[in-house]
C-alpha cells in the first residue's frame, strides 16, 4: 500500500493538479497578445501529452526492472560449460537454484506494504576466513526465509559464476554468503582471485546502480585467540584486500559490518547470557558508530572506547548474576567472563587496525560497527584468563567441559533487521552511472517540455513571422511605390534603373528569394510566401520589361552603330538585336552572354563589382522571362544598313575569324610562342625587331594542332553555322541544291584563305626575330654559348617550325591515326547534322573536304627551313648542327681571347669569316641570324681595347673620382664637409687623375676642337664611348683651367672686386680675405684683386658693415679652405656683363651692398654649375 501511494497515486494527484492549472489558467497565459491556450484544444493536447509522458516512464521503469530481473536470475543459474556442464550435481543445483528464483520472482519480497524485484531488495555480501560461522550465523539468525516451505531453511547454492556462494533469500534482503577461500584465497591464489573479479563483475553488470548494500566480515572469535600475532594479521590483510577490491570493482563506498562469531567458545559465556530470554538474545551486543564517525574512517581509539563501554556493561551486570547463581562451577565462569571479554581486546584491535586503519594510497571504508554473536553454543570454550594464569606459574591448564549444542543464536537477528538492513540506503551508488541515469532523467523531462513548450513557440514563431513578413512586405511595397512614382527615366541612366529593379527584387518572397526554401519555422499550415512571391516576383518582370528593356535595345543599338568597322562583333551583336523579335531564333542563352560581354566595358570608376552583378542580374532575370517579340519596334532601316556592312566582308574571312575565337577558347590547342618552343635561353638569343615580346603568341589556329584538331574536324561545322544564320545578313531563301553547292565554295574559299593567311603569319613572325644586341663581351660570351648549347633556342626553333608547318603528316604518324581522325570527323558531322535545318542536312553530307594539295603548298614555302632539322624520325645529325657547331667554338675561342688579353683575336676573326660565309649557304631567317652573330663579335673583337679602357677607368680612376666628389663641398652645396684643396688639386689639377688618364688614353680618340668635345667618327673604339662621358672630361678640362691657372695642382682663384653700389646706411664696408682687406666708403670706386688661397694660408673671409646695425647683424664670417666659394654662396649671386663677371650682392641685416666680382681666367670658377653638375661618369 506505501508503494501504491509513493509510486502511483501521489503522481496521479500531483499530475491532475497540474491539469486543472492549465484548464483554468491556461487561458490567462499570453505573449504579445497571444494566447497559446486560448482555445479547449491546445489544452487538452498538453495535459494528454503530460499523462501520457508519466505513463510511458512507468511503464519504461516497470519493464527495465522485469528485464533486469530475468537476466541477473539467468545469469545467477548459468553454469560454465567447460566445468559444469557434464556435472549432474550441478544441473540438479542449477534445477533448485532456477526453481527458487521463479518461486521468489512471485513473492512479496521488500518488506510490509511493498512489492520490489529481486533485484531491488538489498543485497549484503558476508566475507570471511573458512569456519568463521558464517553459515550458522544465518541459519540461526531468526530471519524470515521464504523458501523455507519448499527448500527448507538452508542456502541454496551458486553455479556458474556464483557456484562457489550460498544465496540467502529472506523477505527483506539477499544475503551472499561467499567462500572463505575468497577472503583468504590461500589455496589456489590465482584461481580464486579470477573467481572472486567474476563474482564481482556480476553484480556489477546488473545491480549497476548498488551493486550491493553493505559488506558483513565474519569473524570467528576462535580465530583471534588461537591464530597468534602474525595469523591475525594475515586475516587482517585477506579482508582489507577484499574490501579495497569490492571497492575498486564496484565503484562505490559501502557500509561495513564487523561481526564477531562463536562468542559462546570464549570461556563464561553460556553462563554469563544463559538467563536472557529469546527477545533479549535478539537484541545487539556490540558497538554501532556514529554516521558522521564512519564517514571519516576508522579509528581505533574510538574502537578501544566502544569496546571499554561493552566491558564495564558487563562488569555492572557481574554482582547481580553472581548473586542468582548458586553453583560453585558456574559463579567462577560468571566471575570471569568479563575478564575473559576483556582479554580479547588487543587482539580485536590488532585485527582492526591492520584491516581497516587508513592509509592515503587506499579508499578509507566505512565501518559501521563491531558486533559480537553466537549462533549456537557448541565446542570446547577457552578460558584465556586461566591459560595466562597457568602459563605464568608453570602449571598445567585444565581444559572446560565442552557445551551441548544448544541452537539458540545470541544477538543476531535484531542485529541484521534492525541494524543492517535498516541501513541499507547508506550503500553509495556508482556515481558515473548515476550521473547518466540523472542526466538521461532530465533529459527525459527536458524533451518533454520541450515538446510541448516547441510545438506551442513553433506556432506562435510561424504566426509571427508570416505577420511580420506581411507589415515589411507592406512597408517596402509603399516606399517602392513612392520612389517609382518620383522616378523620371532618362536615356541609359542603368545606375539607377538597377537600384530601384534591386529594391523591387529583394522585396521579401520577391524574385531574389524565388529560389529559396521556405523558412523553417514559417510553415506549420500558415505560410502565405507562395501567394505573395507570386505577386511580388510578377511585379518585379513587369517592371524589367518596363523600365530595363528599351534601355538594353537603345544600348544595342548603340553598340551596333559604334562598331560598323568590326566585323565579328557587329556580327553577333546584329544576331543579338534580331533575336528579339523573331521566336524562332530566340535564345536567351546567347542574348544573355552577348550583354554580359558588353557590360563588362563599362568604366569601372562608373561599375564597380557590386553595381555590375546587381546589374547583370537583371538583365539575366529579364530574358529568362522575355516575352518575344519584344513590344518595342526595332529600327528597321538601320538593320538593313548594318547588314550592307556585313555583306562587305566575304563570308570565308568571317569563318576564319570565327575559327581564330574558338582556338582562343580550346583548352587542347596552345597559341605557339617563341618563348615556350626556343626554350628557357629564347630571351637570351632573340629579340624581337617589332619591340613585341617574346611570348606574344601566335593564335593557335596556325599551328599544326589548330590544323588538325580545330580547323580539319571544325572547319564543315562552322560553315554550316554560319550558313545557317544567313538570315542574320538577310539571306533566309535557300535551297537545297544551292545550299550544298555554296557549301562546297565556302570550303574551299576558307581553306584557300586560311593557308594564305598560315603562310604570311609565320613569314612575319620569323622576319621579327633577330639577334640579341650584344651589350658586352660577357653578355656577347652569353649569347654565343646559348645560341650554341645542347638547349640551343635556333636548335629548338627550327625544330618547332618544322612540326607547325609539316600540315600533311597524320597527327599520330599511322593509317590508325588518320582512321581515327577521319571517324572523328564523321562523328562531328553527324553531331552537327542534327542540330541543322532539314534543308542543310544534304549540304553537310555532300560538301567533302577538298584534297591536301594546299598542304603542300605550306610545306613548300617552309621546307628549306624544315631541312635544316633533318628527317622526321632520322637519328642523324640535322645540317644546323654545322652552323652551331662553327657558333660554339666561336664561343669558346672569344671567351679566352677576352680573357687573355685579346691575344687570341686573330683566331675569333677566322672563325667570324667562317661563320660569316656558312651563314650565306643557309635560308632565311637563320642566314640573317648567323650573319648577325658574326658581325656583333667582330665589332666586340675590335672594341677589346674599348673594354680595356673601360676597365681601366672603372678601377683606376672612378673609384677616387667618386669617393673625393660624391658628398662633399663645393660639389655639394650643402655638404658640411668639404674637399681638401690637396685632393682637389691631385683629381683635377694639371698631370692630376682626370687630365692624366685623358692625356694618355683618350686624347687621340676625340675632337678638342669646338665645343661641346667629340668622338673621332673613324675610331671604331671611341664610337663604343658614350658622349656623356666625354662631356664630363670636357668639363674637367674646364674645372683645370679656372682652378689652376698656373699649372700644376695648386690651386688659385685671382679674383677682381669692384663696387657697385651700397645702401646710405652703411658708412663703411670692410671685407677681410685672408690676410687681404677691401675697404669702401661711398668715395671713389677702386677694384681691388684678391688671390686665395694668399701667401698666408689664412682660411678666414669676413664682412663688417658700419655702423653696426640694431635691428639685425652686421658682420658674417666663413672659415676654411672653401671659405671664399662658401662666403660667395652664401650671398645672391646673379651673371655679370660678362661671362667672366658675377655680381654678388652683399646684404646684412636689412642693409645691402652690391660687388661686381670678375676672374682672370677665361672659365670663371664662380659658375654655380661648374662644379655642383659634375659627376663622375660609370661608364666612358
């Protein structure tokens, strides 16, 4: 009854509670003015879905528990075949154990009022040494047996893997009482260790949650007194290692139960208890531990208190019963009994310690308490008091009677009912396990309300998003309609056209969602997206017929007027045009890419990415959805002149201009460049005359795979296309037999054109190459061993040209080839032929192909070159090998001459000559080639000393040159280090570095006698000079003459200073130079000369105007052997009458005084770019 109400009907009442809450309250509930429950229905589908959760749980609990109890009872009978299974003791034990449990599956087990499975009773595992009175402890123990009417009271035994435990079933627990070899495994280690895991797994497989509720350790009291020190200890051991193992094992911390056996064998027991009736022999004698005590482990002061508390109990009973008790016999054992109870107490605290004392590498256990019992009172007893005192004095114990076995069990059964079993909930449970099964519960519950919770935000979701898609589709709608309504349309005004077609697609179910699923949580049964995309999207077509279409036909139109010169694309975009009025030539395909080609020219400043593919996206939508004919009159008149235009051009040009796009676009066919095909050295070789670079390609249609692979197999498909849109020119009335006859003339015409045109490209293509300009011995050593090399570009060319041109060769070299070419062009025929008009199909199939005499005619104007690479497939040496040959010990022999000094020029000048004249014998362009190499070493053999000069003056003199004029005074104005006059005179002086390396190497080669210098025209070496160079030297000579006019490297400037006018303000002007001084005092105007550097060496220049000035200076000074040119800079300076004359004007302070300043020499040093201009050349 306590289980019907804990389990079914407090639920049912908390549940129907729960109900009439949401019948009566449910209404109430409200999100933004939504009721969910409003209506009868959705309440009632929650409260069903409530009951019906609770029942499935139920039920779900009800058949685990079932399942759980079958497979632990058919795991508790199995047998282990290899052991048992011939075994008929065994069977008959697996027949009582399976009998049993059938019997048990029907009883009341759980105790009063309640109803569990076997598996949820408590189960207690006893433990203990073999004869520890374990067994008897339970069939005395006053436990109610259910099996006791058909089994009688005995256990029954385990097979399989429980064979070697007796099961003890009682109406309140299961009590495994396991072997006691399984405590002490002493016999066999190994197999009843193995034996004692497997016992321990089979609970834990199907108790998961508990696989037991607590652990009984009997042991016999015997064993303490008769095992000494080291038995004891071992016992102790056996059991703590068995503890530590159910711990580990299971999982789980479990109450532990000390039980202390055969307390009748200690000596004054039967008569010390034998006056207790049966309600005071069930009671418990022993100790029970505080919860919290237990939980922090054991401690054997706590144990030695307990067990003093049990002594003194006894002692305070001592007076009374010896009172009672008249014989002499049984008043001694009465006496001492509390001091035979007394003396256990080491021993029971050296086996506690040593099996439950903690240790940090163990899990402490929980040891509830220490109990003492009797089951039944047989055997000799043991008076160790007696023994101690005999063994001290020497004398000799005398034994005490033995006791008739009398059944009665002492302290036992309120121990195990009150005690035990009632504290079966303090057994831990696999925390792992539980956290799933918690986790598994709430998720159980969350689902639930989830569930019911989704469905109820499901259909408040999908209401509120329809509602909301509905107001911004409303808003949006109004605000288009306004901007549509202030909309002027102007000619190509595409900006704003796209942002307003944009506006109207991206309208919510609009066309820019067209494709779009529907969102998820929207439906549910109230989705309007399909009815309002259909409006929205038929809107947004109408408004591209409306708004976009006569602004695409004008910019066709346009484009058709812009571009009357080309062909191809005047071609497609009149196609394009007529498309949109005639259906039957509609294809919408071609009109889109048409347009996506030409709006793709426009300015990006004005279309960027986002603005063309918004754009473009209209214009895909707007011929998806074209009605044609468009409603938009086209302009006649201008068709029929841009098809006069297309008329000019014969239709084999308009074939192969065709043909030339589609090997643009064919992946298998390579434009041919001079780069790929002369190899990686082609750069290093050629050049090309035109400036056109190397790898501008030649469109792949004249190679030889254009040949056979496009224009062979393409050349009939292509014709019959275009003969076929001959109604784009105007041409639309043909028939059959003129078809196939202007098929045949258009072949022939294509092919005749298509062989002139292979032939003047690959002429012109040659002619533009040539040699590459030698820049230097080095770069001539370069080209030479390039041109010549095992990788030689002129090798590879010729190569090249040789398979590009050779047209007649079959493309796999053998009668399978042209078989297969010949079965592919059939198979391309045949493909065409049925995407042709019926009229053109008889065309396709009569229009062969003409013969390969126009082959020949290719072949023939590239033979001589052809040649120079040998046969096809020969193995011999190609007759360029010989020209290359020649090339390469030219190579060899220039690279040492340069190196060793131009002492082997005479031989570069045989082998010039000789390749000069071999190059007369070959064709062009590889004669001009040859002859071109042959003159650029020549001209390099005869510049040797060019070189040698140039070396000369890059290490001899440019180095110094550089380093005494890169940063420094006067060559940099506003350098603040300036050049010793020393250096200066040693660089530019008379016999210096510059005028030296002049004078001695170059003054023969060039004309001093006018300015600017010149190189002498007949000086083969000076013409490899640049001019610039020479201008250099020129102003050198310059720098010489007005820095050092007395010859020599000593530099003097003499300079002449007259006054030209100076300011009221200033009564006198003194002017110190070195050790000179000019002075001027508004009288006569005398000139002054001035030398610097003086005879002093003073290196001081400095201006005093008087009187000073108050508001500014009046004095500046300049120091240094530049001190004159720094002082002159540092003041305005404008060209004098003459070119020999500077005035220099001289102002301090507001105040100014004006110098004419003029050299003796014919170069005036004081020229600002005299100096500052100068740089040494790199390069003579």
């Amino acid at each position: 009854m306590i289980g019907f109400l804990r389990h079914v009907l407090i639920p049912l009442i908390a549940l129907t509670l729960i109900a009439l809450v949401i019948w009566f309250a449910g209404p109430l509930l409200s999100f933004a003015g939504w009721a969910p429950l409003e209506h009868p229905y959705w309440r009632i589908f929650l409260i069903l879905i409530l009951f019906t959760v609770w029942i499935v749980r139920k039920l779900r609990s009800w058949m685990i528990g079932r399942r759980y109890n079958r497979e632990l009872a058919q795991q508790v009978v199995e047998s282990e075949p290899e052991n048992d299974a011939t075994s008929e003791e065994v069977k008959l034990l697996q027949q009582r154990l399976r009998e049993a449990i059938e019997v048990l599956r029907n009883a009341r087990l759980g105790g009063k009022g309640e109803r569990k499975q076997l598996y949820q009773i408590p189960w207690y595992l006893i433990i203990g040494p073999p004869g520890s009175g374990k067994t008897t402890a339970l069939i005395n123990s006053g436990l109610n047996f259910p099996l006791a009417e058909r089994f009688g009271v005995e256990s029954l035994k385990g097979v399989g893997g429980t064979r070697h435990c007796d099961w003890w079933f009682t109406d309140q627990a299961v009590l495994i009482d396991t072997a006691g070899r399984y405590t002490t495994q002493d016999s066999d280690r190994e197999h009843d260790a193995g034996a004692w895991k497997g016992f321990l797994q089979l609970l834990k497989r199907y108790r998961k949650r508990q696989p037991i509720n607590g652990v009984v350790v009997a042991i016999s009291v015997t064993d303490l007194m008769t095992a000494g020190e080291q038995g004891i200890v071992e016992h102790a051991q056996a059991v703590r290692n068995r503890l530590q193992e159910l711990q580990s094992e299971l999982g789980i911390r479990f109450p532990l139960y000390l039980l202390f056996t055969k307390c009748d064998l200690l000596a004054g027991f039967n008569e010390f208890f034998d006056d207790l009736g049966r309600d005071e022999r069930e009671q418990v004698w022993g100790a029970t531990f505080e919860l919290a005590e237990s939980n922090k482990g054991f401690d054997v002061e706590r144990l030695e208190q307990h067990f003093d508390a049990l002594t003194e109990r006894l002692s305070s009973q001592l007076v009374d019963k010896l009172r009672h008790e008249r014989s002499e016999d049984r008043r001694r054992a009465l006496y001492r009994f509390p001091q035979q109870f007394a003396s256990l107490k080491p021993l029971l605290q050296r086996f506690a310690d040593a099996a439950f004392a903690p240790s940090r590498y163990e899990q402490p256990v929980q040891l509830r308490g220490v109990y003492f019992t009797s089951a039944t009172q047989e055997g000799t007893p043991i008076d160790r008091v007696m023994g101690a005192i005999s063994r001290s004095f020497g004398l000799k114990a005398s034994a005490a009677p033995a006791a008739a076995g009398r059944g009665r069990s002492y302290f036992l059964t309120r121990l195990l009912r009150e005690v035990v079993f009632a504290e079966a909930a303090l057994a831990g449970i696999d925390l792992k396990g539980e956290r799933r099964r918690e986790v598994l519960k709430w998720a159980s519950i969350a689902a639930t309300a989830l569930i019911v919770l989704g469905s109820i935000a499901l259909w408040a979701t999908s209401w509120s998003i329809n509602r909301n898609l509905i107001d911004q589709l409303d808003q949006q709608v109004a605000e288009t309609r306004v901007r549509l309504e202030d909309f002027n349309q102007g000619p190509a005004d595409y900006d704003e056209i796209s942002r307003l077609l944009s506006q109207v697609r991206a309208l919510p179910t609009g066309y820019a969602e067209r494709a779009d699923d529907r969102p998820m949580l929207a439906g549910f049964g109230l989705w309007q997206g399909e009815k309002l995309g259909y409006v929205t999207q038929q809107a947004y077509v109408r408004l591209l017929h409306k708004m976009l279409l006569p602004q695409l036909i004008y910019r066709i139109e346009d484009r058709l007027r812009q571009n009357l010169d080309a062909q191809e694309f005047l071609y497609e975009s009149l196609k394009t045009y007529l498309m949109l009025e005639r259906p039957q030539r509609f294809d919408a395909e071609h009109v889109k890419s048409w347009y996506q080609f030409d709006l793709e020219r426009f300015p990006p400043q004005m279309y960027d990415d986002v603005r063309y593919q918004a754009l473009f996206e209209h214009v895909e939508a707007l011929f998806d959805n074209l009605e044609v004919p468009v409603p938009y009159a086209l302009d006649q008149d201008f068709i029929v002149e841009v098809r006069a235009v297309l008329r000019s051009v014969p239709l084999a040009r308009r074939v192969v201009e065709r043909l030339e796009i589609e090997a643009d676009y064919a992946r298998e066919i390579r434009p041919f460049r001079i780069d790929e095909a002369a190899g990686a050295q082609a750069s290093v070789v050629f050049n090309r005359a035109s400036g056109r670079a190397l790898d501008d390609p030649l469109n792949g249609l004249y190679t030889y795979d254009g040949y056979q692979r496009l224009l062979k197999p393409e050349l009939r498909n292509i014709a019959l296309r275009l003969l076929n849109e001959t109604w784009v020119i105007g041409d639309e009335d043909r028939s059959t037999m003129d078809a196939a006859r202007e098929l045949s003339v258009l072949i022939n015409d294509v092919r005749a054109l298509y062989f002139e045109t292979f032939i003047n490209k690959w002429r012109s293509l040659l002619a533009d190459l040539e040699i590459a300009a030698f820049t230097g011995t080095e770069h001539a050593v370069q080209v030479l061993r390039s041109a010549s090399g095992p990788q030689s570009p002129i090798r590879r060319l010729i190569a090249a040209l040789r398979h590009e041109t050779m047209l007649g060769r079959s493309p796999e070299g053998s009668a399978v080839g042209e078989a297969a070419a010949a079965a592919g062009e059939r198979a391309a025929r045949q493909r065409l032929s049925r995407l042709l008009p019926r009229e053109l199909r008889g065309a396709a199939r009569t229009a062969e192909l003409p013969g390969s005499d126009r082959e020949q005619v290719v072949e023939a104007q590239f033979e001589p070159l052809a040649r120079l690479a040998g046969a096809p497939d020969s193995a011999d040496e190609w007759p360029i090998d010989q020209s290359l040959s020649l090339v390469r010990r030219l190579a060899v022999t220039f690279e040492d001459s340069v190196r060793g000094g131009g002492s082997g020029l005479g031989t570069t000048s045989d082998l010039t000559r000789n390749l000069r004249e071999n190059a007369l014998m070959l064709p062009d362009p590889v004669s001009s080639w040859m002859q071109s190499l042959s003159a650029q070493v020549g001209r390099l053999s005869t510049d040797d000393r060019g070189a040698g000069l140039q070396r000369a003056w890059a290490s001899g003199v440019l180095p110094v040159c550089r380093e005494l004029t890169g940063q420094r005074f006067p060559f940099v104005p506003s350098a603040a280090a300036g050049l010793s006059i020393q250096e200066f005179g040693r660089v530019f002086g008379h016999a210096g570095l510059i005028d030296s390396f002049f004078q001695q190497s170059l003054r023969d080669r060039v004309d001093t006698s006018g300015s600017p210098w010149r190189w002498n025209s007949n000086d083969p070496i000076a013409a490899s000079f640049s001019p610039n160079s020479l201008r250099m030297f020129e102003q050198a000579r310059r720098i010489r003459d007005a820095f050092f006019p007395e010859g020599g490297q000593r530099m003097v400037l003499q300079l002449d200073f007259r006054p030209v006018e100076m300011d009221e303000a200033i009564d006198r002007l003194t002017l110190n130079i070195g050790d000179q001084t000019i002075l001027y005092f508004h009288g006569p105007i005398r000139t002054t000369t001035i030398r610097w550097p003086d005879q002093s060496q003073r290196s001081e220049v400095r201006l005093q105007l008087d009187p000073p000035s108050a508001q500014g200076r009046s004095s500046y000074i300049q120091d240094g052997p530049w001190a004159l040119l720094r002082f002159l800079d540092h003041f305005v300076q404008s060209p004098g009458a003459t070119p020999d004359t500077v005035l220099v004007d001289m102002e301090l302070g507001g105040r100014k005084a004006r110098y004419q300043i003029r050299a003796h020499t014919l170069v005036n040093p004081l020229t600002s770019d005299l100096l500052q201009t100068f740089r040494c050349p790199s390069r003579l």
